[in-house]
C-alpha cells in the first residue's frame, strides 16, 4: 500500500482517537460537574464543632476553632497514660465522665468530675524545647499502632487521676500510677497520621508527604453527618425489635466522638468525598478575597473504622449498657468491611490540612461545605456496599 494512503490512515485513527478521548473526557467532567451540582444543591452546614483536650475524656462544643498543623487547636493535647501506655475508654470507660473546658481567658484547660471538689488547672501556654526538664519527658508513649513523645504534667495532677479513676480496667485492683501528659512541642514530636491514611493521600502523587497528628488514634479531624447517625439509630431500632429487646433512647453523636458534626446530606454520603470546602458564614458580607482568606479546605483521608468505644456510654461511663454492643451489633449488619487485619466497620471519615495556607484559618458553627471532589477510594479497606436505607424501605 502507498506510504501516503497509510499515512492518510494513521492521521484519521489518530484525530478520531483523541476525539474520542477528548469527548469521554468532556462527559466525565460535565458528569463530575453535574453530580458535584446536585450535591451542593443542598445547604451542607456545620452543625457542631467539638475538640477532646484530654485523649478520651469528655469533649468541649465550641462556636468556632482554629487550624493547626496537627488539626483543631488543642484537640488531644493532653493524654493520661498508665505504665507508658494511653489509656483508653475500652478499658477505662471511666474516662468519658471527666470533664474539660477552657478558663475564660484561654490560658488555663480545666479538669474536671463531678461529685470531686478539686479540679486541675493546666497552663495552656505552649512548652518551649529549651525549657523541659529532661526527667519529665517520655519518648516512647505506646499508642494505638505507633508511639509518642509527651511531657509530664505532675504529680498533683497524678494524684487527681489516682483518686478519680481510682480502680483497675476490670475493677479487682486498685491501681494507682496514673500520669497527664501533654504532646512534646516541635524538635521532639514525631507523630503522624496513620500509615494506610498518608498512603490512600499520596497514591496519586510522586511525592510521599508525611501528615502530623496529635495524640489522636488516626488522624486529624473526623467527621460526621447526624443523617448517618439518624439511619444507623432507626437499625438499632429494627435489629432490638426483631430480636425481641427493648427500644432504647437514640444514641447521641457524642458516642461517635466526631470533631465536625454536619447536616444537610443523604445518608452516609461523606463515604464519597475526596476534597471539600468550608466557607465562614462570618464573612458572606466580605468581599471575594477576603472569602478566599476565609475559606478552608479540607482533604479526605479514609472511613473511620469503629473501635469498642462507640459501645461506651458516654454520660455515665459503663461499657455496653444494655450487654448488646450495639451500636457495633447493627453497624456489622450493614457496615462491614475487610481489611488486612480483618472485618471492620466504618461510620464516619477522616479528613486532614493539606495546604499550609489554612493554618490557623478559622471554622465556626453555621459555615457552609462545598463538596469539591467526589469518588474517594481506599487503598485499605474493602468496598462498602451501598443498601436501601431504612428511611427508604
């Protein structure tokens, strides 16, 4: 055949090729475009906004937070820990009756439990490397699945948690040695989010950026829609009536231990998001660039696997109240996925700060999400399956 017609040939299966692609491409994007549109249709909102100082004690609702480095200022600071290991609700369900606030000039974090005269008081002013005594630093802090770098608070702080914990994990022994730590600052912090978290954020990018965390289990910032909360208690409901138990009250978001609580979405939808925006409602009078200052965006890092805490009621402190486990005995129903550990089951996302531009930005109650990117995978865990849910059965 003649060079020129073969020519003729590979120029018009090329041109159609990338016409071809070019038209695809069109599509997925107005496709994109189209579902981003119709998610957005609804006014997503911020509803809550909730830090935990002290690692497993009560939280604190606040109207507004800062962005740190290592998520929400001041979100799990401080830790008490026994024999160089975080103490947890799982054993010490105790945990979640101790109460946190802030002194009302911000510089002093209050500990608090009812029915205990003494409250603690905690100098909030950051620690400053040069001034540490060596003797009160613990560099290797066993956590869930990595270790941290802490600073001891004190003895009196000591004997405060000996007297309200006050009891061993299975109540037969008194144990005593209880210590509040708080993160050691930069030059000494090593900690960072969970491994499968940065690989899922770095899986599409030639760089292997490293994301900090604070004495958090995972990772920054969890967040939660009450659409999600409101399913899975209508599944409680179903699961204790077909099995014959009595109806309880609904559990609370507090069982969940979210840091953003919002509302205005369909049912289990943050499963999907990959990038999302949040606009101050404080500034929709300012002009485009002051929203643009304002605004703060917020990365997608994984579903967050449900650990025996969310069985905890959180007002009384007792593990499994009603010795069903619910809420894990219905999320395993529905929720379940696997992983190289095993069966989990997911309820709620983990998200992180991945533009240093929104450090120490502002979110506050009230603020609108904009969702930016949809189609989130797992590199980790398996895929969730999608059932009718029980608003539309």
């Amino acid at each position: 055949m003649d060079k020129s017609i073969l020519l003729k040939y590979s120029v018009v299966i090329f041109s159609s090729a990338l016409l071809m692609y070019s038209l695809k491409k069109y599509f997925i994007s107005e496709n994109d475009i189209n579902r981003l549109s119709k998610i957005n249709e609804n006014q997503i909102k911020i509803e809550n906004i909730i830090i935990y100082p002290v690692k497993a004690c009560k939280g604190i609702e606040l109207k507004k937070c800062k962005l740190t480095e290592y998520g929400f200022e001041n979100d799990r600071r401080w830790m008490i820990i026994y024999n160089n290991r975080y103490c947890a609700q799982k054993a010490y369900p105790i945990l979640s009756t101790i109460e946190t606030s802030f002194s009302k000039d911000g510089e002093f974090l209050i500990i608090s439990k009812k029915g205990i005269e003494k409250q603690l008081k905690i100098s909030t002013k950051p620690l400053q490397l040069q001034q540490l005594d060596e003797k009160r630093i613990y560099n290797n802090v066993a956590m869930f699945d990595n270790q941290s770098q802490c600073y001891d608070e004190g003895d009196e702080c000591a004997q405060w948690l000996d007297q309200v914990i006050g009891g061993s994990a299975d109540g037969t022994t008194a144990d005593k040695g209880f210590r509040l730590v708080q993160m050691c600052p930069e030059g000494i912090w090593q900690r960072k989010i969970r491994t499968h978290m940065s690989d899922n954020l770095n899986a599409n990018t030639q760089a292997s950026k490293l994301y900090k965390n604070s004495l958090s289990n995972s990772c920054q910032i969890m967040i939660l829609s009450k659409e999600s909360i409101h399913e899975t208690n209508i599944r409680i409901d179903k699961t204790r009536k077909e099995k014959g138990e009595q109806i309880q009250a609904h559990l609370g978001w507090d069982r969940y231990r979210p840091n953003i609580l919002i509302s205005g979405v369909n049912t289990f939808e943050e499963d999907n998001w990959k990038l999302i925006s949040i606009s101050s409602s404080s500034s929709s009078s300012s002009s485009s660039n002051d929203n643009d200052n304002n605004n703060v965006e917020l990365t997608i890092a994984e579903a967050n696997a449900r650990c025996p805490v969310v069985v905890v009621d959180q007002v009384n402190g007792i593990m499994d109240p009603y010795n069903d486990d619910e809420p894990l005995r219905t999320l395993k129903t529905f929720r379940k996925v696997t992983c190289k550990i095993g069966e989990k089951v997911l309820l709620g996302t983990y998200a992180v700060i991945d533009n240093s531009k929104f450090i120490n930005r502002v979110i506050h109650v009230g603020d609108s999400i904009n969702v930016l990117k949809t189609g989130f995978t797992s590199n980790y865990y398996s895929e969730i399956e999608k059932p009718q849910t029980q608003q539309q059965a």
